[in-house]
C-alpha cells in the first residue's frame, strides 16, 4: 500500500531547470512524485529528469500526452522509458492491446497512463469540440468510454477528474491505477481557476483514486512546504 506522501505529486510547471529544482529541494519531503510536463521538458530536456533524481528518491511523472498514430506513440513511449519514469501518458484513441509489446527490452516498472478528459474540460467546451449531446451531458460516460479503450490499449491506468472515479472504479474495478488532477484543498480555492472539475484532496481519496496532483495551492502559497503537508495529512485522514 502506498504512503499518503506517496499519493501526493507535485507538478513542476516551471519553465526553467533551477526554478524546478528549488521545488524539489522545497517539496522533497513532503511529496511522492514530481510531474514534469511538456513546458519543462521541452525547455530542459531529459537531462532535467536527472536533475531531479539528483535532489531527490522521489518518483517521476512524465506528463507529455503523447499523441498521434499508435506506431509513432510505441516508439516514443519506448524511448521515454530510458529514463525510467515512474509514469508516462498517452492520449489513447483506439485499443486493441496495440502498446502491450513496448516492454520487451525497456524499463518495465514505468507505467502507462491514459488521459480521459481534461480537467479544464467542461460540457459547454465539450460541446464545441463537436462531441454529442450524450457525452457532453454526461461527462462520466465519456470518462468510462475513453477509459475503456485506454486499458484495452494496454494502459496500466488513466487520469481523470475525482468527479468521474467512483464510476470509474465501480465500472471497472480497482486494479486500473487512477491518478486525479484538479485538486483544491478547500483552504486554497480562488476564482477565476481554469480547472473545471475541481475536487479536494480528501474527496478524491474518498472515491478511490490511488494518486493526486496538488500544484497551485502548493507552488503558489506563502509556504510550499507547510502547505504540502497540509495536503499530506488531509491524504491519510482519509485512508
């Protein structure tokens, strides 16, 4: 079982290496997993991963939504496993078990990720994305569908809002891994947020999702790490 620290990732969405690096010597105690997202990685570059195992044990999350012709999504994710993340995602439109033979002859503790439908996401952006009625009404069908397909893919779990995990878990069980963004301890809610489908720490857990990301109420308050630990023990009161 994992530790509540273990649950908790940070995301370092920062545009340069040191900038990133003081949150992990900030946050090395306190948090399970840095997140490293396309921002940084681009700016940095791999050698910013070893940057950060450098400074810290914690895991690593390479959050690049990888996307495009399931072939070329193969032969990326095998390259991103040199660097032997802890998890990688991918958008994953078709399943088929297309991504279950990327493990011969690389790291297999990485795990693949299947995005859902983003957080920033809601039925009126849906809409004009040209998705139907039926799932733009009901953002959890589309969730379980799009989840589907991501663990017919060969996925070993998906991200999605804390909003769809409880019918996620009771439509398909509790092996898949669940990671859930959009995390707002009550403490830290503001207007304006870009995160639609927000949910707080403890409500997550609750519904049965195995990770959370907690990024502005951290990155953004007066004390990063008095308020990741705050994080921290709302994660085991509701273990």
């Amino acid at each position: 079982m994992h530790s509540a620290k273990q649950r908790l990732i940070f995301p370092l969405d920062l545009p340069e290496r040191e900038q990133a690096l003081r949150y992990v010597r900030l946050l090395r105690e306190q948090v399970g997993v840095f997140k490293v997202g396309l921002e940084l990685f681009i700016s940095e570059g791999p050698d910013i991963l070893n940057a950060i195992r450098g400074e810290s044990d914690a895991g690593i999350f390479l959050d690049l939504k990888l996307h495009d012709i399931p072939a070329t999504i193969k032969r990326a994710l095998k390259s991103s496993m040199k660097y032997r993340p802890l998890f990688v995602t991918v958008h994953c439109d078709e399943g088929g078990g297309f991504l279950r033979d990327i493990y011969e002859d690389t790291y297999s503790e990485t795990r693949i990720l299947g995005i859902t439908v983003l957080t920033s996401l809601d039925s009126n952006k849906l809409m004009r994305g040209g998705y139907s009625r039926e799932y733009c009404e009901d953002i959890k069908s589309l969730v379980i569908l799009k989840a589907k397909i991501a663990l017919d893919a060969g996925c070993h779990g998906i991200v999605c809002s804390g909003h769809e995990v409880a019918g996620l878990r009771k439509e398909l069980g509790q092996e898949p891994i669940v990671v859930t963004p959009g995390i707002r301890p009550l403490w830290s809610l503001v207007p304006g947020d870009d995160q639609k489908r927000i949910i707080t720490p403890s409500e997550a857990i609750k519904k049965g999702t195995d990770y959370i990301v907690v990024g502005r109420p951290i990155r953004d308050s007066e004390d990063p790490a008095e308020s990741a630990r705050r994080v921290v023990q709302e994660i085991e009161s509701a273990l």
